[in-house]
C-alpha cells in the first residue's frame, strides 16, 4: 500500500471514537451504571446524595414509610419497568422475565438499555415496581421531604417535576428504539411533560455520557458527539 494511502487511513482511524459496546444484559448494565454515576451520586426520584449503594437519606429529607432498611440502599430502576416491555413480547407469556432474558435478543437489548436506568432508594423502587407515571392531586408527603407519590390503590406514581421531562422522553425513546406500544393516554401525558419540563442541561450531559457505551444517544434528548467520548472508559469496560 503506498505511504500516502497508508497515512490517510490512519488519520481516519485516529479520529474514530473509542468503539462502543452496550451492555448485553441487565446485570453488566448494573456494573457500568455505578461507573456512569460516580462522578454525580444524586438519586432519581428525590435527589438524595449516596455513596457507594448507601443513601443519605437526610441529604433530601427522605422518610421510610414501610421498610427502612431497603430505603438506605440504592437499586437500579427501569423507567419503563421490565414488565412493561415483557407484556408486550410473547416470551413473556411463555415464562416470565427470566425466560424473556434467555431467549428474546430485543428484550434483552431493552432491559440492559442504559437510557433506561436511574438510581433509585430502594423502598421507592420496590413501591412504584411496575406502576404506570401519571398526574396525580395528592400532595407528596409519603416519604417526609421526598416529592414523590405512589398511590397503591388508583395503581399509579407521579415522580418530583425536575425529572418528569426526562422520564418522557426515555419513554418515546424506548417505544422508537424497541417497539414498545404506549397507549393514548400516556402518550398525551408525556407529550405535554416533555413541553412543560425541556430538557436541561444535566439531562444533555448523562445523554452524552451513557451514548459514549451505548454507541447512540437519546435523540429525544439531543444529539450527541461519539468523536468527544473518552477512552480511558472504554478500556475499564474491557478489563
């Protein structure tokens, strides 16, 4: 190969990102979410501090309502729940969750969505579990400080209005992306969500950092440049 044509190939390939590789299952997107979020230890749904997988639940004024010791922990939470997607597959119906996982690649591919997970206190992921979001009128007061309401009874949960825009726009982003099937009402519901709350600029940075291991963003959200990714990152998921 003649010198020039060899030097022009390797500026192009310089100038690549650092290959991408989405998680393949829902435990290995675990792993990497505790990376993602290192640098930024907020919660989801109250904005608690944490560390490690412990919560500081006094950092957000955060009460326990039923089960304390789940509440001090961190679990990672699918904004659209597992059942959801699952419901909507036949493997599902064949055997649940675990078969879906074994033999159903978009499934797969959806549980492990990282634009899917947040970090969650544990007792609220257990609460909300596969519970649909909605406007709700009762004034939070569940969870002491926390501006969350779960309402077992009418079977649905109103998240705090910081991330009301971002949890419907991963919505529209999981039903482009796999397919997923969002009914009238909800899609009314998310549509003036992602009006009234507009992405902020946290919402851009965690889009650009969760694309750098995905290998695309959330285009709800905004584009993203691969080119910026770093690289050190992509070399700790290799180890």
């Amino acid at each position: 190969m003649p010198l020039r044509c060899t030097l022009l190939l390797l500026c192009c390939c310089l100038a690549l990102p650092a290959l991408a590789a989405p998680p393949r299952t829902f435990a290995e997107a675990k792993k990497i979410a505790w990376q993602l979020y290192a640098r930024q230890s907020v919660e989801f749904y109250c904005g608690c501090r944490y560390q490690g997988n412990r919560v500081d639940l006094r950092s957000c004024g955060y009460q326990p309502r039923k089960n304390p010791q789940r509440a001090a922990r961190i679990e990672w939470e699918h904004l659209v729940p597992a059942w959801v997607i699952g419901h909507q597959r036949r493997c599902w119906q064949e055997g649940g969750r675990k078969h879906c996982a074994r033999s159903d690649e978009t499934f797969r591919r959806a549980e492990a969505d990282l634009f899917n997970l947040v970090p969650s206190i544990g007792e609220l992921n257990g609460d909300r579990s596969n519970l649909p979001f909605a406007w709700l009128p009762q004034q939070p007061s569940q969870y002491g400080a926390c501006p969350m309401v779960v309402d077992f009874k009418a079977g649905k949960a109103m998240p705090r209005a910081r991330v009301r825009g971002m949890i419907a726009r991963t919505y529209f982003y999981m039903s482009q992306r796999y397919g997923l099937r969002l009914s009238k009402q909800e899609r009314r519901l998310f549509e003036a969500w992602s009006r009234s709350y507009p992405v902020q600029a946290w919402e851009r940075q965690r889009n650009q950092r969760i694309a750098c291991v995905m290998g695309w963003g959330n285009p709800f959200v905004g584009k993203v440049d691969l080119h910026s990714c770093p690289v050190p990152f992509a070399r700790k998921r290799q180890k």
